[in-house]
C-alpha cells in the first residue's frame, strides 16, 4: 500500500477546549465518490507533564464517523479496538517517540468525528488511568461521566481510495491532569490534538539540568514541547514546516531562546551540538500565584525586545479552588539568533525584559484576561481573574 502524500494544515496550540484536534487530509474536497477504501493510521504521543513522574491513561478503542452530530449508538461507527486494552505511561512518548495504535481500514469519504475511548479504573491499582505526583504514589485519575462514550473531538480528514492518512494523537498530559484541591484526588480532563505524522522536526542539546523543558513556538502559541533525556539531547517531532522560536527553561534558571529557527519538510533541524549545549544559568525568582475559573489554563508569558512574545510556563489551575502559582526567573532571558551547526549560537542578555511577565488566563468559549507585571527576586505578586 503507498503513502498518500498530505498536505499541511495549522496546527492548534495553547487550545482550551477539552478537545482540540486539527487535522489533514487528501483527496478531493467532496471527500471521495464514496466507492472503494482507505486506511486510517494512528499513533500516541505526548506533550511534557507538569509535576508527575507517571501518567497513565488505558486505551480501549478509537472511533469514527462521517457525521459530526452522529450519536453514541448511530449506525455508520467504524472502530480501532486495542485488544487487549492497552495502558501506556504518557510520560514515556517525548523526544519524538509513538506508541504506535494500529490501522483502521474504511470507506472512502470524509469523516468530521473522532472518539477516544479510555477504560474505566478498578478498584486497586495499578489503575487503568492514573497519575503519580513527583515525591508520591500511584493516584487513580477520576474521569468524568461524560467521557464514557470517549473523548469526542471534531475532524476532518479525507480517507481516498488505496491511500493512508497517517495521524498522532497528542495527548497533553500536563493539560490533561487538574488536582482537586487538597482533596489529594486528581481529574482527567483530556485535552488531544490530532497532527499529520511528520519526519521534519527540531533536535538539539541543552546542558543537564532537573525539570528542563524545551518548547517550540508560534506567535506566543506551543506548537510542540518535550524534555530532554539525562544527556541533554532532545527532539521535537514531527513539525509542520516554517520558522519557529525554541524557548528552554528550568526552574530556578535562566530561560534561554533562539529566534528563526527553520524546520523544512522531510528534515530535522539541528540547533547546536553535544560539544555546544545550550546553558541555563541560575537565576533568581519571584512568584506569582492566585485565583480563576475552576477550568481555566493560566500561562506565564514574556515580551522579549527581539523575539516577540514568548511562553515561559503554564498549567491548569487547581480543578476546585481555581488557585494557581508560578515561580518564575527575574534574571534577564538569553536571546541568540539561529545558525546553523556546527555555527555556535550567540546569545545576548535581553535586559529589558527582566521580571517581565504577562499572566494570561484562557477559559474556553471567553476571551483570554491577561495582566502585565514586573517581578523582583523573592517577591510575590497576586493576579486574579474573573471570567463573566
């Protein structure tokens, strides 16, 4: 069977629906006569966590329909059964690694619905769907009610006759977990896009350093993130084509970012090498912690003189309280141009920028709230929102 080839679309970043799934498809726009079958390839994979060791999710089956209104029990389903159902540690798919679901043969057309349907936890663990807190044990994640016809995502992709449409599922882990106040329970609120499996993508070195996260940006938006192995090495795939910001950061360090960086179809770009690795000094930091909507995603983003507005951090907020906090650094962040390798990077300290923030929180069906601030080391600052 050959590999149709697909065309790009935009990728959604930064989504704050439950669900946010992008998708591309070939074929003719009225989605094929409607005669002969294609196939459906799917694979896992993961965006970094945000203090978890572990999550766990358990995958029973993926399906889909032509219709995007149609109901559980409709006729016309076609479904991706994992069996047996199959548990995988989200935590374990960064640096470019799939987990890979299977094909899905189907009639050629177009189909604008997807569920993703997760198992439901027994009574002891190892539960099906769960999260280990750094520092602590297995919890079982709670799923809402709702979700157990699965995760309903709206697509649109074109199945052609003897040709594959090749898909990942991204399941954002970090966006996907809430804590519910001190409770100690967590829910899981899944958030997934789906992205055409791409070879082109982004691959560097940062020096070591404990909870090191490296992004790649769009206009202020994630387009991917990953953190790198014990060596430093990491790898951003796959990437629809066009230049992009690489921002890294640490707790307690410096973030550092690199602007223009060029991602071409059907390559991987190198951003330095083992001998170049990017350092994040110590920094000082400050805090910025408070209240909003119980649903609402809160980021941390920096205006930089030469690189636009860039995201340092976000998470959800607790899915009780509403409360958040971020520690975030005051020293000046470290901009270089991109060159390319084995070209060293030169990166100049962007003074203006210093304990500069925008907190910003998305509430989905609302328009974003957002606050400027200037933070000092070891100051706390209070932001809350309030969504109508």
């Amino acid at each position: 069977m050959r590999t149709k080839t697909l065309s790009c679309c935009k990728y959604l970043a930064g989504a704050t629906a439950l669900a946010a799934l992008v998708a591309c498809g070939g074929g003719g726009g009225d989605g094929g006569d409607g005669s002969g079958t294609g196939t459906l390839k799917l694979a896992l994979t993961d965006a970094p966590s945000c203090g978890y060791d572990a999550v766990n999710v358990t995958v029973q089956k993926i399906r889909v329909h032509q219709s995007a209104t149609a109901a559980d029990d409709a006729s016309g389903w076609h479904e991706l059964t994992l069996n047996p159902a199959r548990r995988v540690d989200l935590l374990s798919l960064t640096n470019g690694v799939l987990e890979e679901l299977g094909e899905l043969p189907l009639p050629t057309g177009k189909y604008t619905q997807m569920r993703l349907v997760l198992a439901g936890n027994g009574g002891a663990a190892p539960f099906a769907n769960s999260v280990v807190p750094t520092g602590s044990g297995e919890v079982a994640l709670t799923t809402p009610s709702g979700q157990q016809s699965g995760v309903k995502m709206n697509v649109n992709i074109d199945i052609a006759a003897n040709q594959m449409a090749d898909f990942v599922l991204d399941f954002d882990a970090c966006k996907s977990v809430v804590a519910a106040g001190a409770s100690g329970r967590y829910l899981l609120k899944p958030v997934v896009a789906v992205i055409p499996r791409l070879v082109s993508g982004v691959q560097g070195f940062v020096e070591p350093v404990a909870g090191a996260t490296v992004t790649l940006q769009s206009q202020g938006e994630v387009v991917r993130a990953t953190v790198p192995d014990a060596s430093g090495r990491y790898l951003l795939r796959p990437v629809v084509p066009g230049s992009y910001t690489l921002v890294l950061t640490a707790p307690g360090r410096t973030t550092a970012v690199v602007t223009q960086v060029p991602v071409q179809s059907e390559l991987v770009t190198s951003v330095g090498t083992s001998t170049q690795a990017v350092a994040l000094p110590a920094s000082p930091v400050g805090t910025v912690n408070g209240t909003t909507s119980v649903d609402a995603w809160v980021r941390a983003l920096q205006p930089l003189a030469a690189a636009g507005t860039v995201q340092v951090s976000a998470k959800p907020v607790d899915g009780v309280t509403g409360a958040y906090s971020f520690t975030l650094p005051t020293a000046a962040p470290l901009v270089a141009p991109y060159a390319a390798a084995p070209t060293p990077l030169v990166f100049t300290a962007d003074a203006g920028a210093a304990g500069r923030y925008t907190i910003q929180a998305r509430l989905a069906g609302q328009a974003d709230k957002q606050q400027a601030l200037t933070l000092g080391a070891g100051t706390t600052q209070t932001v809350n929102f309030t969504f109508p």
